[in-house]
C-alpha cells in the first residue's frame, strides 16, 4: 500500500493552545496534524509564528471607473502582503451591484484579476430583487447603508424592514452601516465626530434590532464606540484598526483629511474603550476603502471619507501579540474563525479539513511606510506604527507570496449558499 503523501509541510509549527507540530497539506486541505507526512515540499517553522490566512469581510476593491484607487489585482496582493487570503468584497461600486447582471461581472472582473480567494456582497436598496441576486451567489447583503455615505443608496427604515423579512425566508445575513448625521459644521476631525456622533452610531443600531421582528440575522459593520459595543444583542459585530489605532487625536493636523472616514475617528478616550472591551468584539475587518492621495489632500469638507487598511490590518494586531496586548488564539478568532463561521465557509486553520491557508511571520516588528505598501492609493494612516508583516503567505497549500515576491496561485470565488450556477 503506497504511504500518504503531501504536497507541502509546515514542520514545527508553535499550535495557538502551545503544542509543537508539523501540519501535512495536500489538494488545497489540511491533510495531518501530527508528525509529517512524505511531502514534495517542506518549509521549518521553528521559531517562527503561523496564522491561519485572515478573511477580511469587509474591503473596497473599487475598480472600473475607480480604478485609479485601486482594483483588484493591486487590492488583492495588499491583501496577501498582509496575510489575508480571503476578502469580501462591498457593493456600494460604480454602478452599484444592484442586480444579477451587474453582479456577474464583477464576480467576472474579480476572477480575472484577483491574487486571492474572494467573495462579493449585493446591494441592498428599496429595489433589490433579492432572490435574483441570492440565486447569482451573494455572500451576504451589505454593506447596507443606513446611513448617508462617500457611495452607497440609503435604505429608509420601512424598505429595511421588509428587505429583512424576505432575507429571513432565504437563511441570508445582512450586513448594517449603522449611522445618524446631524446638521452641524463638518470642518475638520473632530467636527465629523460630531457631525456622525456615538449617540446616532448606538441609537441606529438599537433601532435596527428593534424592528428585526422576523430574527433575520445581522451583522453591524465599522462598529466605534464603546456604547455601540454595549448596544449590540441580537447580531454580530466589527471592529475597524482604525478605529482601534487610529483617534482624532491622533493627527497633528485637526483638519487631515486622511483621518476622514466613516464611522468618524473618535476620541483617545473611546479608542482606549474599544481595546477594554476586545473580548467582546466579534470580528476585525478593515473597511479597506482607499482614495487617491488628491482626492484626501482637498479640503477637509470635499475629501471623500475612508482608509485603505487591508495589508496592514493583520501585522499592527501581530504587533499586538508580541507586545502581549492581546492573545494570538483572540486574534485568529476575529480574523479567521469568526469570519468564516459568519459567513459559513470553510475555516483556513489548524485542523484536518481545514483550508490550507497560512501566513508565516518572523517575530520582529519593523515600521509602517507608505512605499512599501502594495495599495495602488499610495498613502497609509498609520505611517511609522509597529507592524509585523508576513514572510510567506499560503493559499490553499501553495506558496503565493515570498519576501516581497508574488507567485500565482489558484484564487476561487467562494459563492453565497444561495447560488444557482
């Protein structure tokens, strides 16, 4: 009888709850944990720490008419230089995927250009023909704006209600940009604090599980306060780096645009309370939304909100195991595990079975700076800042990105359960 063979091997992986062992992959799985298997490939990882690739749930690959922001192939490679395998892509494009044809061809236009496995949401407006875009593979319904935004139609409170409903009857999630704006100056940072205040982030989120009658499942995005945090009951939840990072304070400059983003930048106070309250958090997405350095450099007023944070999302939290601020199986839960089990795919990790998605860092901070960054924006918020990047990063068993060098891996579309091919 022919022995078990792999076609690679991680030898010496440090497991999460301590142990030491080799993981044998083989077909884009995890075959073996234990003592490796006769492999074609092995790679020692004595020394060094290995993460599940993250799924970024929540990014903004822009491209068509926004591509000099960025599109998929540079949005994707930032997403593997900062060991994330599998982003969710939002609809809130141009034009907005509002229908199934719309749909297709940004699933087509991801598939031709995406350096890593992805995902797509569907617009949710009055008008959505929600089984259509179901049945084209949908991941989830969402970014839902319940709030005025850079991009993106707001949903009213009654067309909410019953688009609720209808994806209630499908077994579907729908993703929340929970929101108020109130009329005041909107000038500088801590005037868009003002303008998009805690109280409106919290009372739309109690507003929406309030009228959630049919228990369809939600999930709120970008969530920044602490008593957003406290107000969530009946959904999961995100938290943004910028938000953990990242304050209005924070900026030498109170008017820089590049701090401009939605939900605001809070104060150090209620950034220090989203870190207090990091056992709570559900899920770490980046809300990658990048702009040109132009378009952040106008007036604070006329600058379009959002972060490009997809490569960095992972190694500033790296960072954070090192320094002992959060523990390393926290970290794979709100970055791998929990995002998969939300949308319900297979987990990248640790177990037979698992996808055979990896990230390999050597523990060694290095510093944050634009020009090493893959974004095609060409900026970063959070320039100089701690980070631990990735040596190597595995796609379904294959080595797709070495020390700065991409190599082609097998990128797949991981359609929503509803997809009719």
């Amino acid at each position: 009888m022919m022995a078990a063979r792999a076609s690679l091997v991680l030898k010496n992986v440090t497991l999460p709850d301590g142990r030491v062992s080799d993981i044998s992959t083989g077909g884009g799985v995890v075959l073996h944990v234990g003592a490796g298997w006769p492999c074609d490939r092995m790679i020692d990882c004595t020394g060094l720490l290995v993460l599940p690739g993250a799924t970024d749930i929540h990014v903004h690959m822009r491209g068509g008419s926004q591509s000099g922001k960025e599109d998929w192939q540079t949005g994707s490679k930032s997403a593997l230089a900062g060991g994330v395998t599998l982003v969710v892509d939002q609809p809130n494009t141009v034009p907005p995927l509002t229908t199934p044809e719309l749909f297709a061809n940004r699933v087509r236009e991801a598939e031709g250009r995406s350096a890593c496995h992805f995902a797509i949401n569907s617009a949710l407006t009055a008008n959505t023909d929600i089984r259509r875009m179901w049945g084209a593979g949908a991941m989830a319904f969402g970014e839902t704006f319940y709030a005025p935004s850079s991009y993106g139609a707001i949903i009213g409170t009654s067309a909410l209600e019953r688009s609720l409903i209808a994806i209630r009857a499908l077994g579907g999630l729908v993703t929340i940009h929970a929101e108020k704006v109130n009329p005041v100056p909107d000038n500088d940072l801590a005037g868009h604090d003002r303008a998009r205040p805690v109280s409106g982030e919290m009372e739309s989120i109690q507003t929406v599980q309030m009228f959630n009658r049919s228990g369809c499942r939600l999930h709120f995005c970008h969530v920044s306060s602490t008593a957003s945090v406290d107000a969530v009951m009946k959904a999961s939840f995100e938290v943004t780096p910028h938000h953990l990072f990242l304050s209005y304070e924070s900026f030498s400059d109170p008017a820089d645009p590049e701090g401009k983003v939605n939900p605001p930048l809070r104060s150090e106070k209620e950034r220090k309370g989203l870190w207090a309250r990091w056992d709570r958090i559900d899920i770490i997405a980046s809300d990658h939304a990048p702009h040109t350095v132009k378009e952040k450099r106008a007036r604070f007023a006329d600058a379009p909100a959002g972060i490009p944070g997809v490569e960095t999302m992972i190694p500033l939290l790296v960072a954070k195991v090192l320094d002992r601020t959060i523990t390393l199986p926290s970290l794979i839960q709100k970055t791998s595990a929990g995002p998969a089990a939300l949308l319900g795919i297979p987990q990248a990790g640790f177990n037979t079975g698992d996808r055979a998605d990896f990230a390999i860092y050597e523990k060694v901070p290095a510093r944050i700076h634009a020009d090493n960054l893959h974004y095609r924006c060409g900026w970063t918020p959070y320039e100089g800042m701690p980070a631990v990047f990735p040596k190597k990063v595995i796609m379904d068993g294959i080595v797709v990105y070495h020390d700065g060098e991409f190599i082609r891996g097998t990128p797949r579309w991981f359609a929503g359960k509803g997809y009719r091919a």
